[in-house]
C-alpha cells in the first residue's frame, strides 16, 4: 500500500490532534499508561509518522502543555472582564478550575507524570519548559492585575502547582493524607492564597492613586 502524502494543513491537523491527545490524557489520568503506540492510535497515525512531529512521548507533552498555556490566559481574561464577576470571584474561579483540572478539562501532571517525564528530557528541553512556566506565571499575574515585581512568578507558580498536584495525588499516590477533606484543603489553600494576590493588589492600587496626574 502506497503510504499517504499529507499537505502540509493536514500535518497541522494531525499535530494538533497529537496535542490535545495528549492533554486529554493528563485530564484522564491516563497520561503514565499511555504510549506513544496508544497515543498514535487515538489519532490514527503510525507510529513512524509520529516522530516526523516529536521525538518522543516526553517532548510531545512539554508541547501539550504550551499549547494549553495561551487557553488558560484567555480564560483568566475572559474572567477578569466578566461584569458580573468581582476580581476575587474570578480569581478563584480561575484557580478552583485548574485545582479540579480533571473536572474542568485542564491538564494538571501528577507527581508520577513530572518525574517520568523530567527523567526523559534534555536540560536544555527542561530550562526551556521552565522559561516558559515562569512566563506563563508573570503574565497570569498581570491579567490578575498584578504587575511584574508584585508577586515572584515562581513563587505563585509554586503554590498554584503545588495545590494541584497534591490535590490530583490523593489518594493513589499519597495514601497518607486524608482524601475525605481533599476539597476542603483545595478551597483552605485558593483562599489563603487570594488572600494575599489581594492584599498585593490593594498595595498597588494604593500607590497608583498616590500618583499624581
């Protein structure tokens, strides 16, 4: 059989599928048991043809999750301009969303997903991600109207990633801690968390004021 010649917007339609493939099973939490052989199946591509867009399962996941980032700084905009939303409930909202990823279709890794996929990568692949993380961090920040110096973005990121991870974790990869109070920790950490996104946000608006016209 002759093999198939794509154009290069079907390539494009393949990659993409490969992308949020692979988001979908992060949400699933079937992203450790998926291979690239399940992955090529879902899409309905051969094995071979899925190394003409990544060089392994690792690489396409980094991707993934940049091309989830611009999805997730247009939600939080479209937030922050809802009328009939106050800053701290889009605020929340935006951070319950990526606590219950698996709930709201956004891929948040597992313990087990970051460490498989750390062990797999380049330290120039891995310093690139981060770059980008930390980006993705400052620039949330400001549409949260916290300008760059308010808030070290690695610092959020932390938190944020922290809460998620550990919420995605219970109770399979850490059976000690107490799964029937998961949603109440969530909901301790987003607050405490906002709290302080608000009183930065306060401090700023304070000192815009203070400046004269």
């Amino acid at each position: 059989m002759a093999r198939k010649t794509y154009s290069e917007h079907e390539r494009e339609q393949v990659r993409e599928a490969l992308l949020t493939t692979a988001l979908q099973c992060i949400v699933d939490r079937g992203l450790i048991h998926s291979s690239i052989e399940v992955l090529c199946r879902k899409v309905g591509i051969s094995k071979s043809f899925f190394y003409t867009f990544f060089a392994s399962k690792e690489e396409l996941v980094l991707e993934a999750l940049r091309y989830q980032q611009p999805k997730l700084l247009q939600y939080a905009r479209q937030l922050m301009e809802d009328p009939a939303l106050s800053w701290q409930e889009g605020v929340r909202t935006f951070l319950e969303a990526c606590a219950y990823g698996e709930k709201k279709g956004i891929a948040v890794l597992s313990i087990e997903e970051e460490q498989e996929i750390y062990h797999c990568l380049s330290q120039e692949s891995f310093q690139t991600f981060r770059e980008d993380q930390t980006k993705l961090f400052r620039e949330l920040l400001m549409v949260f109207g916290l300008p760059a110096g308010s808030i070290e973005p690695r610092l959020f990121g932390n938190l944020a990633l922290s809460m998620m991870m550990v919420y995605k974790a219970i109770p399979d990869a850490m059976p000690f801690l107490f799964p029937e109070v998961a949603n109440d920790m969530v909901e301790f950490q987003i607050t405490a968390l906002l709290g302080e996104m608000l009183r930065v946000k306060e401090q700023t608006d304070r000192r815009n004021e203070d400046v004269p016209c």
